[in-house]
C-alpha cells in the first residue's frame, strides 16, 4: 500500500468522528429549538443574536434592543433558512412576569422586522406566549427566561430579617429643610420694672427659678415715702436675668422673666427656599441629634432679605416640657407640596441594582428586582412612577441580602 493511500485512510479515519459529533449536536441543538422554556448557554442563536423559536413552518427570531431610552423587542421571521416578507407576519406576544397582571404587547413593521409597540421593562424575566399569523396559518410557541431572581427559604428569610409591605397609593409630601435657632416669643419675655425708685429689701427668686403669675420676686422700700411695697410676677415662666442685689437702688429693671411654653423657631430661607414657602405650611422641627421632633406651622416670612440674603421665616412650638431651649441649633422640614403617588414604597426599600434604582418583589419564596424609575420623594416614602405595580409585596428591611444573593448567583441581563 503506498504511502499516499495509507495518509488518504488515516484522514477519513480521523474527520468520522468528528463529523458524526457536529451533526448530533446540530441535531440536538434544533431539539432544543423546540422545548418550551428554559434559555440557557445551549439556546440557539439567530443572525441577529436574538433568541430563535423554531417550528417546522415557521422561526422566529426575538431580539430585545436599546432604542431611544427604551427597550423594544425586535421579531424576525425566517422560513427555510430565508427572511420572510415582513408585512405577511403578524405576531402578538403574552408577557406573563412574577406577582403580575398578564402583558399583552402587540408589533408593527419596521424594516425587515417586526417591533414592539411598548416598551419591555426590566427585569427580562418572563414566560412568552408568542401567537404568530404567517400565510393563513398559525403558530405558537412559549420562551422562558429568568433573570435578578432567588428563592429563600421561610427559615432564611426569618434569620436574615427581611420584611415586606404591600405598594399602595398614597401622598409622598415634598419638603424643604431649613436650618434654625429655638428663640423665645417675642410675647413671652418680660423685664420687670420697680414702679417707684427705692431700696432693694428682699429678692425672694433666683436665675432659673420657675415662678407662676402673682408670684413675689422682690420687696422695695419707696425711696420717698419709705413705705414697703412687693413687686410680683406678671406671668407664668422662669428667671432668665436679674440685674439688682439686695440693698442696691432700685430704679430700673429688676429682673427678666420668659414664658417658653410657647417658642418660635427663627429660620434662616435662601431665595430657592422662600420661592416655595408660604404661611400656613405645616413643619416638622427636630434638634440636631433627632432626639425629638415637633409640629408646627410657618406663621411668618420677613419681606425683605438680609444682606446675605437670607430672609426670615418662623413657626410656632408648643414646648410644654421644656426641651426647646432658646438658642438651640434645629433643622426643620417645611411641607411645600404634596403628590398623590398611585404607587408608593418606603424609602428604606430602595436599592441601586446595575446601576438603577430597584426594589425586590416577594412572591411566595420566590424574590425578583424590579428596577423603578422614581418621582418625588421624601424621608419616609418615595413615588414609584415606572415598574412596579400595586398590590405588588415587595422588601421593605434587609433587602440588601436579596441583592447580595442575586449578585452571587451571577445574575445577568438576557437581550
């Protein structure tokens, strides 16, 4: 046998198995074609890099793209291996996602393919039910994906500490925070005066002392008259200042005296801030630590600004207790508007998942993100304008371990 002969055999030997394998994957691979369900690394690609979903008289080609801010899905028809004449192909596709309302979305034609005429939101984690119309004849198929889910058990959601709450429509108020300082009224404060000149006998209070109204503070002896008279105390409050001593003269003001069941907040409005302040508007006040807070309402706006231009507004506190002291240093949150959100969630739900604001949905055991798009907002609750739905039970504590085990498990986006 020559030499050329026995190189020819060994070549065939060799390309056999090689060939008998390629075509059993193919086959394999177009098997795969007609499962309904799962994508995963094995699904077959079309020429666009789409998801194909075959059938004998018909494969479809869908592809989600990034258009314009949107995310459109994108059909291609193909029938033995060429494209079909898109005007021909008609396709409606039933989106059902996890803890929602079944999705119909419907396509036009553009170009050589068909187009969604909504946009499909994040996550693309979804089963299809895809009805398509080519030449008479109709085909379904069914796709499934997932993506940004995990599955806790009961046990694990109980140690890790994850709570819920259903998303409801509510008001979400807007507020400003304005910087101020605890100040007496300007009713409240008293210097009480010696009617007649004359000699401080007897000083009956001291700094700090609380004093009710027809309290004696002081006893003078009238300097013409050298009768003995008795100052009391004309309101309710405690001594702030005193300014004589016994056996000093007495022709001015004695002492000072301050009611602080009532105090006002002086605050300090920058030309942003007075543009939306008004009177009447409610306030929450809080000292700089948040061990209290207390509520109020803006009674006053200077008319004019300060050289630093900054105005004056202030607001009323009931300060029964005494917390409030003046020349305390407070923050408060002035309510200037106030949304009807017909979706809204806790502030404290919300998480940056890829790069976007998200929350996680709860559906039995099973957990998903949902990436928002948000309105207004506040401490406590924030305006959910895209991609939740209410009713929907979604984390409202610890929700960070849903999306450190979401990341572990290598969740990804499947376009």
């Amino acid at each position: 046998m020559n030499k050329t002969l026995i190189a020819l055999l060994i070549t065939q030997l060799l390309t056999l198995p090689l060939l008998s394998s390629t075509a059993m994957a193919s086959a394999n691979h177009h098997a795969e074609g007609h499962e309904e369900g799962h994508e995963d690394e094995h699904q077959e690609k079309g020429p666009h890099g789409g998801f194909l979903l075959t059938n004998n008289a018909l494969d479809l080609e869908l592809k989600l793209t990034q258009f314009a801010g949107n995310t459109e899905l994108r059909i291609y028809g193909f029938k033995d291996n060429k494209t079909v004449d898109i005007n021909q192909l008609d396709v409606t596709i039933n989106v059902q996602r996890l803890s929602e309302e079944p999705q119909l979305i419907r396509f036009k034609a553009e170009g050589d393919y068909l187009v969604s005429t909504v946009s499909v939101n994040e996550p693309h984690s979804f089963k299809l039910d895809v009805m398509a119309r080519y030449k008479g004849a109709e085909i379904n198929y069914h796709y499934e994906q997932e993506e940004g889910r995990t599955t806790l058990s009961e046990k694990a959601v109980e140690r890790a500490g994850i709570k819920t709450d259903i998303a409801k429509a509510g008001s979400v108020e807007l507020t400003d925070t304005l910087f101020g300082v605890i100040a007496p009224t300007a009713q409240s404060t008293v210097e009480v005066m010696a009617p007649y000149t004359g000699l401080v006998n007897d000083i009956f209070v001291s700094i700090g002392q609380n004093v009710k109204k027809g309290d004696k503070l002081a006893s003078i002896t009238n300097r013409e008259t050298l009768q003995n008279y008795t100052i009391k105390s004309p309101i309710t409050g405690v001594i702030t200042e005193q300014y004589l001593k016994r056996g000093e003269l007495a022709s001015s003001a004695l002492m000072q005296i301050v009611n602080l069941e009532t105090v006002w907040v002086e605050l300090s409005a920058f030309p942003d801030n007075i543009e939306k302040l008004a009177i009447g508007q409610s306030a929450t006040v809080y000292d700089l630590h948040h061990h209290l807070n207390a509520q109020g309402e803006v009674f006053y706006i200077a008319p004019m600004m300060s050289g630093g231009h900054i105005a004056r507004a202030r607001i009323e506190l009931k300060n029964p207790d005494g917390h409030w002291r003046p020349g305390m240093h407070v923050n408060s949150d002035i309510s200037t508007a106030k949304v009807d959100a017909a979706v809204r969630v806790k502030a404290i739900a919300i998480q940056e998942f890829n790069g976007k604001p998200s929350v996680f949905i709860k559906s039995g055991n099973v957990f998903e993100v949902r990436p928002v798009k948000l309105g207004a907002k506040n401490s406590e609750w924030v305006e959910v304008l895209e991609g939740l739905s209410p009713t929907s039970e979604y984390v409202t504590e610890n929700s960070y371990v849903i999306k450190a085990d979401i990341l572990k498990s290598g969740a990804s986006h499947s376009h």
